[in-house]
C-alpha cells in the first residue's frame, strides 16, 4: 500500500447549497499503490475523529467523505464551518500530512489544497 503520506487533502466544501454536504476530498499521490484512509485522523479546531470505515483511495485516485455529521461509511461525523476553520489530517502514526485552511466561505464554491 502507498505510505499514509501520499495522501493528502485535496479539497474541501464548507459552505454547500441548500440541501447539499459539506465535502472532504483525499488525493492519493502514488501512481502505483492504493492508500488506505483507516487508522488517519482528522483534526478539525479541537475535535479529532480517527477515520475506521475501509475507504480505499487509488493510485492517482480521489476519495470524497461528507462531513455532515453522519455516521456512514462515507460520512464525518462534523461539518466544515462555513465561517472558517483548519482541517488536518494525520497519518496513523500521528505525523501531520495536509492542513487545508479556509476563510468565511462563499456558499458552493468549493476549496482546494495549494
């Protein structure tokens, strides 16, 4: 599998349209190997979610979770404030990998890393 550093977050929704999720999306930067995304966690201000559902990301490949405060597979269990926030993402062994900061966010535009 690739190394949890190759994953890295790539973006990120906090302000959807009405009806829509706030979005996070992982890019896996291996052009060979599938990353795994169990065992990482997400730090969002004080909160920290470890992620345990088995989201498999491919070489080159993406991964989108919805921070709706859900408890699904493919959910997280907060939302993005739309005011502003730092997002982090850590590898199991607790090394930061990606932080993706953002100002008050104009609603469905999403953000990207870098």
């Amino acid at each position: 599998t690739a190394a949890p550093t190759r994953v890295t977050i790539n973006e990120w929704l906090p302000n959807p349209t009405p009806g829509g999720d706030d979005l996070v999306e992982w890019f896996n930067a291996d052009s060979s190997l599938h990353a795994f995304l169990p065992g990482g966690w997400l730090a969002l201000s004080n909160e920290v979610h470890v992620v345990r559902f088995p989201t498999v990301v491919g070489p080159r490949g993406f991964a989108v979770l919805r921070a709706n405060g859900g408890a699904e597979p493919d959910e997280l269990p907060f939302r993005l404030p739309a005011s502003g926030g730092v997002l982090r993402w850590f590898a199991p062994d607790a090394r930061l990998v990606s932080e993706a900061r953002w100002t008050k966010a104009d609603m469905g535009h999403r953000r990207c890393a870098g």
